[in-house]
C-alpha cells in the first residue's frame, strides 16, 4: 500500500464508479511492471 501511494498517489483521481476501476487496473498494471523490472531473471546453464 504504502509503494502504491508514493507512486500512484493517496486517493483516485476519477469521479465516475466504472472510471475509477479503470484508474485501479492501470495502476496495478504499472506496479506489477515496475517489480517485474527489478526482478532478476534466472536462466538454467546446464
């Protein structure tokens, strides 16, 4: 929650119900990318 507020911000910007899950989905969308990012990435050698 807390990530979510520094990057995102503390309250919804949209007025309308259906606007605001909009809002929602894209912000999840942006933290998901954002630890996905950062993440390393395993690959098997042998």
């Amino acid at each position: 929650m807390g990530r979510w507020k520094a990057v995102i911000g503390s309250k919804l910007k949209a007025r309308d119900f259906d606007n605001q899950k909009t809002e929602a989905k894209i912000g999840v969308r942006v933290l998901n990318r954002m630890t996905e990012l950062g993440r390393p990435k395993f690959e098997r050698i042998a």
